[in-house]
C-alpha cells in the first residue's frame, strides 16, 4: 500500500479534534446549534493551522447525512462527511484561487451556486488562497455574498488577509487561527506516534514542534522525513542526522 502523509491521515474529523483553534471550533459549534451560521466565513491564518480541517468539519456539519438537520457533531461515516474529508464531494466544492483566479472561474461558480445541492441540505464552495483572485473575480464574488442564494455558503480562506479587498471582508463573518503552540504540536506529534507504534525521545517532539514553527502540518511533514530515514526509534541521533548542526541549538531550546 501506497504510505499516506501524516498530514492527510491524521487530518481532523470533527470540532473536538482539531488542535489550537479551540475558541474557533466552539464558535462554529454554537452556531450550528443555535441556527445562526453565516452564510459567508473568512479563515485567515498561516499556513498549517487548521484553516481547511475546519472549512470541511464546517462543511460536515451543515451536510451530514446521518442527521435531521445541521449537527455539531458529524458522524464523519456517512457518504457526505466521506467525501467531503476526501474533496470528493459533489455539493461541497473546494476552489484553489492560486491557480483560478480569473473573472470567468467565479463567474462559472455563480452560475452553479444558482442551482441546489444535489442530495444535500447546502452547496458549500471553500476558496482557498482567496487573495489570489483578480479585481474583476473579487468583483464577481462580491455579488455573490451580497445576495446569496439560501443553500449556499462560502468559506474563504487566506494567508494573506490584507490582500482580501475590505468590501469582501465585510460581509464574511472573520476567523483568525492562531500558530499552534509548541505543546498543542508536541502532544498531538505523541498521540500519532503511539498509534504509528513509533517510540521517540522527548526531546525529538520537542524539536520537531519547534522547528515547525506554529505550523501542524509542518510538524508533520517533518515527523514523515524523519520516518522515511526508517528509524523506528527516533532517537537524539537520527534528529541530527536529518536536521543537523541541531547541537548547540538543542541545547538552548532545552534551556527555554
Ligand atoms: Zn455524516
């Protein structure tokens, strides 16, 4: 079998799961309970926190089949929350602005919005890098979420949030995520070790943590290197092998 990046194997399933952006999930939890999601979210954040884990998660919940309605809780076994984890989904529509980032590609993604979900409850279009779009796109996009249809709901998500024009901003309801914290990081490194049956000295989590600068995901790239020079063991050692001149730097992050 083909190995599977930590990043994507590991990847959040629901709101208790997702690591550092607790303010965020209970936010979107409440909303979900209480009927009041918006029809418009601006995710901004570095890259690697979280932004789309919790876009799908979102997407979920307002999807999943296994309920009546809205749920914070998906139960991430139904055919929706599936392919919606896997980008598959056909109501749920993932956009890279990075590569379309012309009028014509959100002028086509209104056209469609017009139409409804196809076996669920709300289309749900997650556009990220949305400050890669041009004027004419943002434009586009701004009549959109002005009037939108009411089975449709927009997630933006961007790094670069000064990039997104205010008039698009404004009407989004915006989430900042924070950089996860060396201990969120170091933790959750721990949890995915045992369950790889991977045994790893302290001081390698809390290196790699580090290294990762607030970032899971490059957390996790780094554990797959690390796993890929075939330790089974991560020892002091093979930290230094794969990341080196690491010794005095070690030293001075112990003393942090
Ligand atoms: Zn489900």
């Amino acid at each position: 079998m083909a190995y599977e990046v930590l990043a994507r194997k590991y990847r959040s399933r629901d709101f208790d799961e997702i690591v550092g952006q607790g303010a965020i999930a209970t936010t979107l939890r409440n909303a979900i309970e209480l009927g009041r999601v918006h029809h418009g979210y601006l995710f901004t954040g570095t890259r690697g926190v979280g932004k789309t884990s919790m876009a799908r998660i979102l997407a979920k919940a307002l999807n999943c089949h296994n309920s009546d309605g809205p749920t914070p809780n998906p139960c991430s076994k139904c055919e929706s929350c599936l392919r919606i984890a896997d980008g598959s989904d056909l109501d749920v529509v993932e956009i890279d602005a990075a590569s379309n980032t012309g009028v014509d590609n959100i002028r086509e993604l209104r056209s469609n919005a017009a139409f409804r979900p196809a076996r669920s409850r709300f289309k749900v279009y997650i556009i990220d890098e949305v400050h890669m779009l041009s004027t004419g796109a943002f434009n586009a996009l701004l009549k959109t979420l002005e009037e939108p249809p009411e089975h449709v709901k927009f997630i933006l998500a961007t790094t670069e949030t000064h990039k997104v024009p205010a008039t698009i901003q404004s009407r989004c309801q915006r989430f900042d995520f924070r950089s996860i914290s060396p201990q969120d990081i170091s933790e959750q490194l721990k949890k995915i070790l045992e369950q790889e049956e991977i045994a790893a000295e302290e001081m390698v989590l809390r290196r790699v943590s580090r290294a990762a600068n607030g970032s899971m995901r490059d957390a996790l790239s780094l554990l797959d290197q690390l796993l890929a020079y075939g330790a089974s063991n991560l020892t002091a050692d093979v930290i230094e092998d794969v990341l080196p001149g690491s010794h005095d730097a070690c030293r001075t992050w112990w003393l942090l």
